[in-house]
C-alpha cells in the first residue's frame, strides 16, 4: 500500500495482514556529484514501487527517510532507529530498508532490520525495454529475500 | 462526469480549500463521495481502450505472463503504468486473467508454491486459485480472480478492462 489517504483507508480495514513496512533511503547533496544522488533516488524508488506493486497486501511503503550527505553519521543512524521503533511499535513487525546510498552497507550490522542495498544503474541512456529488462532482474533477487524474511521470526528490537 | 464539469469542480475544491473554514466544510461533504469511488473493491473498470499484448500463435494451454504498457488518466496526472496479464488457451477461447490477488491486491503468480502445482499462488497470505481463476476456499480470497476483455484481430490479442466475477 502507498503513501495515500485512499489506500490509508485499506489499511486501516486490514491492518492484521499489513506486517511489513517498507522505508525508503534517499540521500540528498547539492554539492558533491549532485547527479549520482538524484541517481540513487530515482533508482531505488523505481526499485521500491515494484517490490510495492507486487506485495501490496502484505507492505506499506513509506515516505522516504531523506538525509544530507553531509549528516554525521551517528546523527543519520539514531533518526533512522526513531523511525523504525515507531513504525515497529505501532504494527510493523517487519521494516525493510530499501537504498542505492553505499553508505548504509558500512553500518548495517547496527540497524535494527532488514537492508536492500542496490548500486544504482543510469536508466537514462537506456532503452525502456532494457530498462524494463534490468528492474524486472533485480526484482528477481529483492522478492525472494523479502519472501525469506516472512518465513523468519521478526527481528527482536532492543 | 464530463472532463469539463471534473476541471471546474476541482479548482472549487481547492479554491473552499483555501479558504479555511469554508473548505472543511466542503471536504466534510464530498469526502463520502471520494471514498466511495476509492473502495478497493470498485477500483477496477473505467479503461475501454483495448491494447495489443500477445500474438495467438504465443499462446499455450499453460497461463504465460504478458507485461503490457496501459496509459492511466487520474485527478493528477497521466502517467503509463504497467500491467501483467496471464493468458492461456482454453480449447477455442482464450483466457486472460488480471494477476491482481483479490484478497488485497499482491501479485500471484502460476505455480508460484512448488506445494501448489496448478494454481496460481498468492506470496503475501498464501492465497490460491484455480486455472480458471476460481479462489480455492480456506484461503483469504473470497473471489475469483478479475479477467480481461478480450478481443482478437488478425491474430493479435487485445485486452480492454477488467471484468470482476462473483464466482466462476
Ligand atoms: S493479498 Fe493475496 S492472499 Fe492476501
């Protein structure tokens, strides 16, 4: 489900089958290579609303976390936490992070949930079905991990 | 409701919107309507236009996944979206069933549980249905899944909206 009042509305009238939230990590630098952040966004929320549109009963994708890339890491790290106890407080027994940011790879190991991390590909100079080709083969590798994760007891938070 | 009456009865909205009290008032008012045309379940319907989307000599009596481009028109903006068909023959007809699980709209897929052969297999609450589309009971759906109109010319296939069925 989406970022909606309508689907909003879904949610809320099946809230039991709804388990796994879905957040977005989108970095922001207007300094530093600009592009290649703009990059990392488009591709991991093209990324996003695919693993959205296949499960779309089962998760809810979130706005996404935005961050400078200049935030200190630690300061990047504890806001992303905040969001994931909230979420997981409030009915999301699964929260899966979703990036192309490298940075994320580096403090993985201190994240409460579930990483996907993507290098992003240029889409730009592509044809759309050689686009259409590359999502629908990264899609083979996000689905069956997420599949994996619903097989798994949830993470326990600290 | 005509392109012309949706255009004026917008920028009212916003227009009450803006004007603070006035605008909840107004929003009070047609959100009843906006939710009843938002209901998952009459979600479906509205797109006449038929597309090309398979040739029948690529058909089988195996469902096979055909992706195919629809142009979508909402409030906002138009934008292409895609949309997946499974299509296969049935002795002279040919079926093309909407891959949408009717439960709460996650992607199923043919044979998708090694444990579920023929069935089409639904990964968010282990929905199931026949070939035929019919839901299998003790599972969350409680419908069939929705088809495609169809028509064929010179051997292509087309398919136009979605047809929802209460049973098979
Ligand atoms: S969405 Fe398919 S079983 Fe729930």
């Amino acid at each position: 489900m989406k970022w909606t009042t309508s689907q909003m509305d879904m949610y809320l009238n099946s809230k039991e089958y709804v388990d796994t939230a879905i957040i977005p990590l989108i970095p922001l630098d207007w300094k530093e290579d600009p592009k290649g952040k703009v990059s990392m966004g488009e591709f991991s929320s093209i990324l996003v609303e695919e693993v959205e549109r296949q499960f779309k009963g089962r998760v809810f994708q979130l706005a996404p976390f935005t961050y400078l890339s200049t935030e200190e890491e630690n300061s990047r790290l504890e806001r992303l936490v905040s969001w994931d106890k909230h979420f997981y407080d409030n009915g999301f027994t699964h929260i899966v992070y979703i990036t192309s940011d490298g940075v994320w790879k580096r403090v993985e190991k201190d994240l409460p949930d579930m990483l996907i991390w993507i290098p992003s590909l240029s889409l730009e100079s592509m044809d759309d079905t050689y686009a259409k080709e590359i999502i629908s083969q990264q899609m083979k590798q996000i689905l069956p991990l997420i599949t994996a994760k619903w097989q798994e007891e949830p993470k326990e938070r600290q | 409701m005509s392109e012309k009456e949706h255009k004026v009865s917008r920028r009212q909205f916003l227009t009450y919107t803006l004007m603070g009290v006035g605008g909840f008032m107004v929003a009070g008012a047609i959100s009843p309507m906006v939710r009843f045309a938002l209901d998952p379940a009459l979600q479906a319907g509205g797109e006449t236009e038929f597309v090309s989307v398979a040739t029948v000599d690529d058909l089988t009596d195996e469902p096979q996944r055909f992706d195919f481009q629809l142009e979508i028109e909402d409030a906002w903006y138009t934008s292409e979206q895609s949309r997946t068909a499974w299509i296969y023959k049935d002795g002279n007809d040919i079926v093309a069933l909407s891959p949408v699980c009717t439960h709460l709209g996650c992607t199923v897929n043919w044979e998708g549980s090694e444990d579920h052969p023929n069935q089409f297999y639904c990964p968010c609450h282990f929905g199931r249905f026949e070939k035929s589309g019919q839901n299998v009971a003790q599972t969350p759906p409680t419908r069939p899944l929705d088809l495609y109109e169809i028509e064929v010319r010179d051997g292509v296939v087309y398919l136009g909206s979605i047809i929802q069925r209460r049973s098979v």
